[in-house]
C-alpha cells in the first residue's frame, strides 16, 4: 500500500485526483450496495436514513486516509523533491542571482547536510557564483531569495514535483526560501520544509527573530571575519548561526565578565578560531594571572605576569615595524592581553599612563597595519583605557555587567541590557550598534588548546619569546 502511495502521489494533479475519487466511489459503493438491498426489503424512511448514513461514514472515512496520507507522505516527498526543485529553479534563475547554473542534481547539494529549525527541516545547498572575488550587497541577497521563492512558487503550482492534492492550496510555499548567504566563491541557500502550521510557524519565528537583529551585527562577507559565539535569539528557534567579529570594520575587541561569567573559555575559543579561519595568522599572549593559558608555557608569543610588559612591547615594536615601512608583512596579528586592569593596578601611575599609551597606539593606528587587539578583564571601567576605549569596535560582556560597564559600552541600549545571565551567555555589540544576545558554544577546550598550540613556535633555548 505505501509502494503504490508513492507512486501516486507523485503524479501530477489529475492523476491525484482521480485517485481520490476512484478510492471515493470503491468505498462508498462498497458500503450502500448491501444496504440498498436491505432497504428495498422494507422500503422504510430508517433504511434510507441509514444508507444516508453509511455515505458519511465513507465520506469520513476518505478523509481520514487523507489525513493520514499527508502526514505519512507529505514531508517525505518534499524532502526527496526538493533537490529537484531547487534544480530547476536555480537553473532557470542562475544569471539573475550571478550564479553558474548546474548541470546536474548533485552540483546542487551541500557538503554541510540539513539542520532543524523548531520542527521544521532546513536543507542547505550552494551554488557557485559567476565571479567568486566580487562580495554580494545584503540587499542583493534578500533580492536572490525573492526570486528563486518566486520561481520554487511557480515550479509547485504546477504539481509536478510534490505531492499537490487538488484541496490542498497551502502547500504552494511548502519549499520556503529561509536566506541567501554569500560564501565567498559559494552562495549558500537555506531552505526551509515548510509542511504544517508548527513548522510554518517555526520559519515566521526565525524571521521575526532575524529583522529584529541590527545589521551592522554583521558583514556580507564571510572573510575578513571571525565567527565568535552563537546567535541566541536564532538558537532559541534551533538555528545555529555565529555572530562575526568583522575585525576589518571593527578591528580591536574588548571582552568583559566577571569570575565564573565564561570570559577565558570564550577568548581560547576566538583564539582558535583566529588561527583557523585566518591565513598566516599568528598570536601573541600577554597572561597576567599566570594562570587560564599556562598550556602555552615554552612557546613564543606567550607572556605571563611581569613578563607581560615585554610582552607588550614586543607586538609594539612589530607595529612601529610595519609602520616605518621596514616590514612590509600585512599578515592578521592579535595581542590578546588578560586581565588588562589587574595589570595597570599593578604598576605604579607614570609605569601604568606609559602602557596605557602603548594600548592606545595600538588601538588608534593597528588597524592599517594588521595588528588588532583584544583585551580581557573583568570590568569596563574608564579608567584602564583612556580616550582610547572608544576605539574597541568589538565588544562583548558576559555575565551579568556591572552599571558602569553598560554604561560605557552599550550607552543608549543598556535598559535593554538583561540582569540576569547565565554562564557562558551575554551580549555583543559592533561599532556602537544595538546589542545582540549571544550564547558561547559549547567544546572541548582540551581540544581548543591543543590546537592553538600547533599555531606556536616553541622558544627555542635561551630565548624570550617573540611574537
């Protein structure tokens, strides 16, 4: 029986219909014939209305196969048609959405498989774009999904690719088109299965979610970028989509949180993620508790307590290199410095104003040059950055901030700051925009600090260790 269901329902619409009314007019016939005969014998008003009767149940009865059909079949044969679908819809759209069209089904799919949105499942493809250097305008993307919605639309009025019965109007957006993303060489294309209320309620879920996210949160193009934590709103709604640090736009970051907020498992995560998606990218550590990276001891780049100073001045030197034009190398480098007012509380006030300075060159010149920071510490008060603060593109606090923190760097968005955090979440913020709930994902740092450390040179003997 569920052979020749498949069969049938993926037939086109007249094939469907008269299915439908072949099974209607077999169950009905099989159920007056017997009862006509009956009512003939006694030629009764209760006769007819039991044949009345037995009509319903058939009636009934159809549309509880019906039922049972489309919640068996419904989401399965949009799964196994969806690759067909899309095939065509992107083969026919390809030049408007500067894509190559593909030449086969398999040029359409996806190494990264299908993920869940709520109820509803959503299948990733990617399409190559006519030219792979040229990043494409978020406008230009929510245009891409409006048209290959439009054709999908145009492709399923047609009934030939999806199980359509001739009542069931509502599946013309059962292939919903979620984002267009541009992926560099690749345009991925996220498509939602959109096959009853829950799951239709899931994508307008999604959606809501999305607008309600700045997008100055974000960049059109994936490098040069660092994805950091994930998405919270989204990942509330089964989506996990990172929030980029784009370090060209914004190129410093400053992360705060209290003990016990997460702040040293999120910074080792964005250290191997620097080091994984940025080529030729190289750390240096300045740690002034001596303590969260010691996995790096022995290795060049890394600096521990009152070393830290040397530390410092190092990825200072390798600026004023770059800047004097005696080392050309514009390769992404990081000074990542923990617990950055620990360290200036530490010093006396001239020693303490000279490496505020140091910070603030860096702060106001590095971008040009490839040299980026990001500064660790448990609080944001003034006081440890100096005019130069405003210059931390890139801010993210977990745990629960204290008033002077939400005031100096969410100003103007912090009653919409939460109080109550918990571990491994808060929130981000590019160039002054609105904040953006975040929830720090969960690894294995073990694994995190082995691979940092294959991006690290071990000192070599009698040496000091050099950025």
């Amino acid at each position: 029986m569920k052979k020749a269901l498949n069969i049938l329902t993926t037939q086109p619409v007249w094939a469907q219909f008269a299915y439908e009314m072949v099974l209607t007019v077999i169950l009905t016939a099989a159920a007056v014939l017997p009862i006509g005969l009956i009512a003939q014998c006694f030629y009764n008003v209760a006769g007819f209305i039991l044949i009345a009767g037995i009509i319903a149940l058939a009636v009934i009865v159809r549309g509880i196969h019906q039922r049972a059909a489309q919640s068996q079949l419904r989401l399965h044969h949009l799964y196994e048609n969806a690759p067909r679908v899309l095939f065509q819809a992107l083969s026919d759209a390809a030049m408007q959405i500067g894509a190559l069209a593909p030449a086969t089904f398999e040029d359409i799919f996806s190494p990264q498989g299908d993920c869940t949105l709520g109820t509803t499942t959503v299948m990733c493809f990617e399409l190559f774009k006519s030219k792979s250097g040229i990043a494409v305008d978020p406008a230009q993307l929510i245009e891409y999904r409006s048209i290959l919605q439009a054709r999908i639309n145009k492709l399923l009025c047609t009934g030939r690719y999806i199980w359509l019965p001739f009542a069931d109007y509502c599946l013309l957006s059962a292939l919903t088109i979620l984002e267009v993303q541009d992926g560099g060489a690749m345009l991925y294309i996220h498509v939602a299965l959109v096959y009853d209320d829950a799951s239709r309620q899931s994508v307008l879920d999604y959606r809501n979610a999305a607008t309600a996210v700045p997008s100055n949160g974000s960049t059109s193009k994936q490098v040069p970028a660092i994805p950091l934590a994930l998405n919270k709103p989204l990942l509330d709604y089964g989506h996990k989509k990172p929030v980029l640090w784009p370090y060209d736009q914004a190129p410093h970051a400053v992360v705060i949180g209290s003990t016990g907020s997460g702040k040293t498992y999120f910074v080792k995560q964005t250290i191997w993620r620097a080091l994984k998606h940025i080529p030729n990218a190289a750390v240096t550590v300045c740690d002034f508790k001596a303590d969260d990276f010691r996995f790096l001891s022995g290795f060049a780049g890394y600096y521990q307590h009152i070393d830290c100073a040397v530390g410092l001045q190092a990825f200072v030197d390798l600026f004023t290199a770059r800047q004097a034009g005696t080392d050309p190398c514009r390769d992404f480098r990081l000074l990542v410095f923990d617990e950055w007012a620990s360290y200036l509380q530490s010093l006396d006030k001239k020693q303490a104003d000279t490496e505020m300075k140091k910070l603030a060159t860096l702060l106001m010149l590095g971008r040009s040059f490839g040299c980026h920071v990001l500064v660790s510490q448990q609080r944001g008060d003034a006081q440890y950055f100096s005019t130069a603060r405003d210059n931390f593109g890139m801010v993210i606090a977990l745990g629960n901030l204290s008033p002077e923190s939400r005031d100096m760097f969410f100003k103007g968005y912090k009653d919409k700051i939460e109080l109550t955090q918990e571990q491994g979440t808060g929130y981000a913020a590019v160039n002054g925009g609105e904040p953006i709930a975040i929830q720090v994902p969960t690894v294995d740092i073990g694994k995190v600090e082995s691979a940092i450390q294959q991006h690290f040179t071990p000192t070599p003997p009698g040496g000091a260790g050099e950025a």
